[in-house]
C-alpha cells in the first residue's frame, strides 16, 4: 500500500537517522502508518548503502539560488 508523501524518486535528502544526504529510491510500504523509503547513500570511496527509513526522518535539502526562510 502506497501512502502520498512529499517525497519524489530520486530526490536527495537529508537523512536525520544517519546525518548524512540521501538519495531517495523507491516508497517500499507502509509500517504504523508512516510510509517507508529505501534511499540510499555514498560512503567513502565510492561505496554505496542501501537502507529504509520514515518519510518523516527525510528533510529535503535547501536549493542553492533560493531564499532562506526569517
């Protein structure tokens, strides 16, 4: 079941859990209401690690032309 969420394929966010940008690959489902993305991240030279996490724990990154909010 898919859950409509902000989140866009292949995006790249912040990932609060890790403190690192992600990349978001696909909505996998849906655990206690809260929809679940399989992202994915670069780790030194290259490597890259695949993990699911909350739409929630995903913050998009600030573009770098735009305003900043206050």
């Amino acid at each position: 079941m898919k859950v409509k969420s902000s989140i866009e394929r292949g995006a790249q966010y912040l990932c609060t859990k890790v403190g690192d940008v992600v990349t978001a690959i696909e909505q996998i489902g849906v655990v206690k209401g809260l929809p679940m993305w399989e992202v994915e991240r670069l780790t030194g030279e290259g490597a890259r690690k695949r993990m699911i996490v909350p739409a929630r724990s995903l913050l998009p990154l600030q573009t770098a032309g735009a305003p900043s909010p206050g």
